[in-house]
C-alpha cells in the first residue's frame, strides 16, 4: 500500500498499517467466536454525559474519544429519498438551523439519490455546520475506494467526518473487511489523503457479529472510532446490543450511534410505546447521537421536539418502558431487522459488497 507507520500513528487505525508493513495477520481467517455468554445488566438511564452541553433546545454530546460533539438527535440519509428533491433539500437546511449536527447517509441510499440531495443542501456554507457521516457497502480495497470516490462526488465535499462499514450484517463479514486487500485497506488510504476523519461501522443484525468485529479490528492494531446499531426499547430484551455491546464501547470511549429506535414504525404498531417515548428511551442510554428518519415537516418537528424535552429517564420510567414492551419483545417480530431480510440492502443486492 505505501502507508508506514509512522503516517499512522495516533490514527484509529494506526495497527493496520503495522499488519500490512510486516504481511501478517490480514489473510488470516479469524478464530470461531465464543459462545455468547449471559447477557449483563443493561445501562441504566443516563445522567449527562460528561462533555454533554445544550445550546438553546439541542442537546450535544461528546463522540467518543474524537474531541467531536454532536447533537443528540441525527439525521437518517434513508429518509431523504421520500419527499421531492426540493423538499428533502428544505429539510436539511430547516433541521440545520434548528441546531441539528449530526448527518446520516449511506452510498446505497435510494440508488445515490440520498446523497446526491444531501450534497446540494449542503451547499451555501452549510457544509461547515454539520458532522457529515455516510457509508460504503463494498468489502474489498478496489470496490470500497470507488464507492468512497462516489460518495464524495455525490456529497459534494473533499472530507468525510466519519466513514462507516455498512451492514455487518454477516459473521464473516469482519473477515472480508480485514482480508489483505479488503476494504480496510481503502479506509486507511482515504483517512491518510484526508478524505476521511474518522472510522467506524455499522450493522442490525445481531450483537455477536458487532463483537466479532471489535475482536478482530483489536487483533489487527485498530481501533473503531463510532460503532452503529439499533438502540430501542424492544432490543433490551432480545438479541440485545444494548446489553451485549454498549458496554464494551462506553469502556473502550468509542462513540454510541443509535438507529432504529422506532423500527421504521414496525415498534410503534406494538400500540405500547409512542415515538417520543421511543427516542427518549434510546437518549438515555449512553448514545452520541439518536439518528432518526426524517422525511416530513411533522417527522422534523417531532425529532426536534424530543430533543427539546428531553430528560434523562428515571429508573422507574425505564422499569414500566421495559415491562409494557417485554411479553412483545421476546421472538423479535417488531425488530423485523433483526430476524428477516427486509433490511438487508446487501443480501438482495450483493454486488454491492464487490466480488466474493
């Protein structure tokens, strides 16, 4: 690749370069995962987090250890591709005036539309308002490094904050990742000519499989900077990545994304819990940023409106949210991300990931 160590140094990434000087490890196939063991106890109702400030009726916290604060509520790319053009634009722009920072997006969005719409709103000074993320899908160093190329074109801009592989969904997809010339490789290229800031990844799937990759980034010198999953008042009682690797990222000071904290509506057809609850629950976890769809005037007041009054839950606020949603949460029928495909972008389209 051309990267030494020495350019790497104090980088999130910095082990890999390491591996790839001295042609060791990134072809290895990683060791099975243990079994998973008893979930532990979940995070409790958050005081604020330390770095926490509010500035009029946003709140923003700390992302990690980056020295980057970001506001609670985010964002979600996907959304974007719903209304016309000229409306998703307005959105954007609307959401930014009203203190909101943090931006999702994803290079597969609605076919690059996404990203496309959310690179005009941030045309006209916007762009230095805002924390840009978005995603790549592509596992391998060639098919990553051009949808990195795309992104930036669609999005307008010669950086990206933050980086993220997109739906590790799979259990050996961590391996694809970190295999000698997969889409690590590109990552590290990318931070090292400044296009990237920061790494990270996401994935809905099943806490084991973001374990899996926290393992093997550790076994190869790396360390994520953001870690992405479904935070909601359903997942603390089945296939828990708040219970299982919340946890480990609070200990590790690596930023908390929440997403899915409504299961695109499916957690609402439960008639138990309203969408305010909804965001207030997966704010007082250890969260950076709750990132949330907005696709509407009324989508955007509601996202702003939770953010406004919000509190850190009490315990027996969080007791009576987890007891209405338990007897419903157990087979995960409202997580409909975790156990069918319907979310699964990549399965239905896998040359999106590059070749196998």
């Amino acid at each position: 690749m051309g990267i030494d160590r020495r350019t790497f140094l104090g980088l999130s990434v910095a082990g890999l370069a390491t591996c790839l000087a001295a042609g060791e490890g990134l072809g290895a196939a990683a060791a099975p995962p243990a079994a998973a063991p008893a979930e532990p106890p979940a995070p409790q109702a958050q005081a604020p987090l330390p770095g926490a400030t509010r500035k009029g009726d946003m709140p923003y916290r700390p992302l990690g250890r980056t020295g980057e604060t970001v506001s609670l509520v985010g964002m979600g790319g996907y959304h974007l591709g719903r209304p016309s053009e000229k409306e998703a634009i307005a959105l954007v722009r609307r959401a930014v005036d009203a203190g909101l920072t943090f931006m999702d997006n994803c290079w597969d969005y609605n076919g690059g539309a996404s990203e496309i719409r959310m690179g005009k709103a941030l045309g006209d000074g916007y762009r230095d308002k805002v924390f840009l993320m978005t995603k790549i899908d592509g596992r391998d160093k060639r098919t990553a490094a051009r949808q990195i190329e795309e992104s930036l074109r669609r999005l307008r801009t010669d950086r990206i904050d933050l980086l993220q592989f997109h739906e590790i969904i799979r259990m050996d997809d961590p391996d694809r990742v970190f295999a000698r010339g997969g889409a690590m490789e590109a990552m590290a290229e990318a931070r090292q000519a400044g296009k990237v800031r920061f790494v990270g990844f996401t994935g809905h799937k099943d806490p084991a499989i973001h374990l899996r990759m926290l393992d093997l980034a550790g076994q190869q010198g790396v360390r994520f900077d953001a870690v992405q999953m479904p935070l909601n008042v359903m997942d603390a009682h089945f296939r828990s990545f708040e219970r299982q690797v919340v946890p480990r990222l609070v200990a590790e000071q690596t930023g908390v994304l929440g997403m899915k904290s409504m299961g695109d509506s499916f957690i609402l057809q439960s008639k138990v819990v309203s969408p305010v609850e909804c965001l207030h629950y997966a704010m007082s976890l250890p969260t950076s940023c709750v990132i949330t769809g907005i696709d509407s005037e009324a989508m955007l007041k509601q996202a702003l409106d939770a953010a406004r009054t919000y509190a850190p839950l009490t315990p027996g606020q969080r007791r009576d949210l987890l007891a209405r949603t338990k007897p419903l949460a157990a087979s995960g029928r409202f997580e409909l991300f975790k156990t069918s495909s319907r979310f699964d972008g990549t399965a239905r389209n896998p040359d999106w990931l590059g070749p196998a």
